[in-house]
C-alpha cells in the first residue's frame, strides 16, 4: 500500500511566498512625485556651484576637482582624510527627494572599518536628530554592497534600521525618499530616469534636513577612492534659503553637523548619581564633625 503524500496548506505557502517578496527590493511606489521646487545641477555641463554648494571634510578644496565630465574626488592612499565631499548651502523641508548620480573609477579595498564609496547622507536640525545613509561601498574581504542606515528617536524610543545588498557595477545613482516621515532607500544601476529600486524603508522624523552631505567616506585612510559625481538633484515641498531664492545681500545659509541621537547610558548615570551622593555624603559628615 502507498503511503498518501503530505502537501502543506496553502496558506503556509502563501506567507512564505509575501515573506520573501518582503525581503527583496522593489520599485519605488511613485516614480515621478509631485514637488514644489527643484535644485537641479548638472556637474559635467554647468560645473561646481560656488553659490548653493560647499566643500566639507580636510583638505576638500584640493581635493575636489571639476573636469568635464563632473565634480572629481581623488584620495589618494594614507590621506588622513575619512570623509570628503560637498554640501547643499539650504534646508530641506517637508516631503522629498535627493538624487545623486556617480561614477566610482577606482578603489582600494579596505582592510578594517565599513568600507569605501560615495554616500549620500541627511540629518535633521533640531533635538533629537535623526540621520540617515544610503552608499555604495567597497568592503573589507572583497565584499561590493548598496548600504542603507537609518538612526531616529520615534516616541521616546530610539530606532535603527541597517541593510546590505551585494552589487557588481561601478556607476548609478543613489536616492533618498521621505513621505511624511518615513523614508525609503532607492538605487540605480545606471544614469538613466527610470523608476528606482527601493532598497529600504525605515521610520525617521518629518523634521527640517538641516544637512545634506553628498561625499566620499573612508574607514580605511590605506585606501586609494577615485570617486566622480556627475548630477545632485534635490526635489522638496520646500527649500528654504535656496541661494537663487535669496537676494544677493542676504548672508548664506551653514549647514551643521547635528550628531545623531545616542541611547542613554543608565550604567553611567547611576554611577554619577551615586558617585554625586557619596561626596555629598562625605561633605555632610565633615561639615558635621566641624560645627559639633
């Protein structure tokens, strides 16, 4: 007699089939929102943008370099340099989108640290701040990944959200999406303005981006980055102190770096607390022995 054959229910393959669908990207959910305003610059045509651009990071102005083809990072092996790049002079406010497109043309690979690459990365003013980046990084032990990070403080809690994806190409594009106060993680492959690849999705703030860096990050300084960018696109409900939107006598926007929030040490408050107590203690019991 044969024994019947035992097939699993159908939901049971349902939810795994939504469970893996989960864990795979997937195209951006609108590919062509609609903002209210736009910075939009072109590298290899219109230049570097002295006005509505800054350099930032040790020894940026000479180590950024406009060619024809776009804004040249070179940092050559043992530059104590470990993050070097541009910055945006105006705030980004509301619902938005920031579009970077690059070219790695040659790197190293790392021997400790997160790795090496273009980055694209945003932090809100205020406090608490929120912080978040998307890169293409060479790792160590060979590894070639699209990263995400996502770091915000949502209802007194402090949330973190980190993904890696594998990757063999050398140019693309790297976006940053929020809706409301949620941001999605989106990438391309190549320079074309299709709809993007949603990478990752993370709970953030719908605070004012106080700082966008677009730059080349170094966890190794043994590691030799050629990095070109090619076009920085910020599409936003607002931008305020955009320098096109400011008269000319008005003093330009400085962006600041706002460290992200840190989860609270109670080990060392409670060893504060009672090393406060102890002279406090000691303090009373002289003052005491002194006016007996």
């Amino acid at each position: 007699m044969t024994a019947s054959r035992v097939h699993p229910p159908v939901s049971l393959f349902i939810c795994g089939l939504l469970v893996a669908g989960l864990a795979l990207p997937r195209e951006s959910r609108a590919a062509d929102p609609d903002y209210a305003i736009e910075y939009n610059r072109d590298f290899s045509t219109e230049g570097f943008d002295n006005r509505a651009l800054a350099p930032f990071g040790a020894g940026a102005t000479s180590l950024l370099q406009q060619s024809e083809e776009g804004v040249e990072i070179a940092v050559p092996a043992g530059a104590e340099t470990k993050s070097v790049g541009l910055t945006p002079r105006f705030v980004v406010r509301g619902d938005f989108e920031i579009t970077l497109w690059y070219e790695i043309k040659a790197w190293d690979e790392p021997q400790k640290g997160s790795g090496v690459g273009p980055t694209l990365y945003v932090t809100t003013s205020g406090d608490p701040s929120a912080a978040a980046e998307i890169g293409h990084l060479h790792r160590p032990e060979g590894e070639r990944m699209h990263t995400t990070f996502a770091r915000a403080v949502v209802e007194g809690e402090q949330k973190k959200s980190a993904r890696r994806f594998e990757t063999e190409t050398m140019q693309g594009q790297l976006r940053i999406r929020r809706t409301g106060s949620e941001l999605d993680f989106e990438m391309r492959e190549d320079w074309q303005d299709e709809p993007h690849r949603v990478l990752n999705s993370a709970e953030f703030s719908d605070g004012d981006i106080g700082l966008v860096r677009v730059g080349v990050k170094r966890s190794d300084t043994g590691a030799r980055t050629e990095v070109r960018f090619k076009r920085l696109r910020i599409r936003a409900d607002e931008l305020p102190q955009l320098p096109s939107e400011e008269r000319t006598s008005e003093p330009l926007y400085r962006p600041a770096y706002h460290p992200p929030p840190q989860t609270t040490n109670w080990t060392r408050l409670i060893l504060l607390g009672g090393g406060i107590v102890a002279v406090l203690a000691v303090s009373g019991t002289l003052f005491w022995r002194r006016t007996r």
